[in-house]
C-alpha cells in the first residue's frame, strides 16, 4: 500500500555490509505529493519512444554490469545508466536527450539509467547504498500485469504499469521478478528525501563510496569480516575522492 510523504528526522545512513534497515521510511510512496513526478508520467511516451527505438538486442547482450545485485541469472539484469550519485555517464546522457532532459529536472534527482529484466527472471532480495533517496521505477514496457511481473518491498508487493512511476524506500530488502515470456524496461531512477537534500554532494559521494566498497567485496571477499569501524573509515576516504572528483567528472565528458 502506498503511503503519503512526511519528513523525518532520521539521521542519513549508508550501507557498508549486508545490513538490515530498521528505520522508520515507508516501505512504498505515493506519487500525490509528487508534482514533478506526476509531470513526468504525463511525458511518458517521449522516453518510451526514445528508449525502445535506441536500445538493440545485440547492445542488451553485450552489457556486462559492473556490480549487478543478486540475480537468478548473472545476465538477467541489463543497465544503461545516465547517473550513478552525480557520477555522470556523457555518452549516454547525450545519446537519449529528451530522456536526460526529463529526469535531470527533478527536484533532487541524484541516479537514473534504464534497466531491462529478462523473461522468467529475479532480482534476488538486496538492499540499496542510503536510506536518504526514494527509488522510481517508470514503466516503459511491462509485458504483464503483477503478480507475474512485480516489485516486493519488505512485506508489500506493487507491479508497474506503463507510464506509471513506483516510489519506494530501496533502503528496505526488496526482490523483483519478470515471469513474462518478454523483456520488462523501465526508466529507474533516485531522488533525494527533500531532508536530506542540502547534503546532496556529501550524500552523493557517499553513496558511491558505499558501491565501492560492495565492488571490492566481489574480488576480497573477506573484507565483509571487517570490523565496522576500519569499513567506516575506508568509506570515508572513497567518498571524500568521489566528493572531490565528482565536480569535475560532470564537467568533463574525458573523464570516465
């Protein structure tokens, strides 16, 4: 069930481990006190038409993801980003214009790329990097209706509709699936809780300083064993480098 927004007090948080969130954000958002949102549904089929008519077969089977969460299959999860926190992806922001022009004029948009699920696929249960950002999924081709095709938030479950955006908390474990015989697209992307959004530079850098500690994890496994507070304390030397770097990155379409 969707719930409407309040603001908290909650202290920003980021997720070094495999860590349950315990706070007090709602596991699904409406959209009612979204305007821009709300806008954005209304502009739906330009990103659609944008989207569907740029991405090839051949170009879903060549992506390899950098960090991809738990999957039922390594290749049943395909991304193009255009954001990742602030980290900006040029080639792909100028190969669908009207798609960045869109998302980039939300309030407080930080993360934004397309995913595409494969047929008779899962996103195995995961959690996000923060608790301070709300996740959108704008649906650009559902092949099916839930409960073939959904989204599971703690204890809630949702399904995209075309031309519709789910909100939820990713900070919570959340699962997706596609039983469909058809690839599911959505357009994805993060927006700040308005609280958090005077620290959106720190909260972006952190955020990414949070993805890469879990890349390292996949080859130094064992640095999971850890203790929290050395994990703290290299996460803060990979989000002061992105703070730093981040400004720069967006500016210059070099850098990588």
């Amino acid at each position: 069930m969707s719930i409407m927004f309040t603001e908290t007090n909650e202290k920003a948080q980021f997720f070094l481990k495999e860590e349950s969130y315990t706070g007090a954000h709602p596991f699904f958002y409406s959209s009612e006190n979204f305007p821009a949102i709300q806008d954005l549904e209304g502009k739906w089929t330009v990103i659609r038409d944008e989207v569907l008519g740029a991405i090839t077969p051949a170009e879903l089977d060549a992506i390899v993801n950098l960090n991809p969460p738990y999957l039922s299959d390594p290749n049943a999860w395909k991304n193009i980003y255009f954001y990742n926190f602030g980290w900006k992806k040029h080639k792909n922001c100028a190969r669908f214009p009207q798609t960045h022009a869109l998302i980039t004029s939300l309030p407080n948009f930080v993360f934004g790329g397309i995913t595409v699920l494969n047929p008779h696929s899962r996103v195995l249960p995961h959690n996000g990097e923060t608790n301070t950002t709300i996740r959108c999924h704008l649906g650009l081709k559902v092949p099916a209706d839930y409960p073939i095709c959904g989204v599971r938030v703690g204890t809630e479950e949702q399904g995209w509709k075309d031309g519709k955006v789910m909100m939820f908390s990713d900070a919570h474990y959340h699962t997706t699936w596609n039983e469909s015989d058809q690839q599911r697209y959505v357009l994805v992307f993060d927006i700040l809780r308005p609280e958090y959004a005077r620290n959106k530079p720190w909260i972006c850098a952190q955020s990414l300083g949070a993805l890469s500690l879990k890349y390292f994890y996949k080859d130094w496994p064992s640095l999971k064993k850890t203790p929290m507070l050395i994990l703290k304390a290299v996460h803060f030397m990979f989000s002061t480098f992105w703070y730093l770097y981040l400004p720069f990155q967006n500016r210059y379409s070099f850098l990588p």
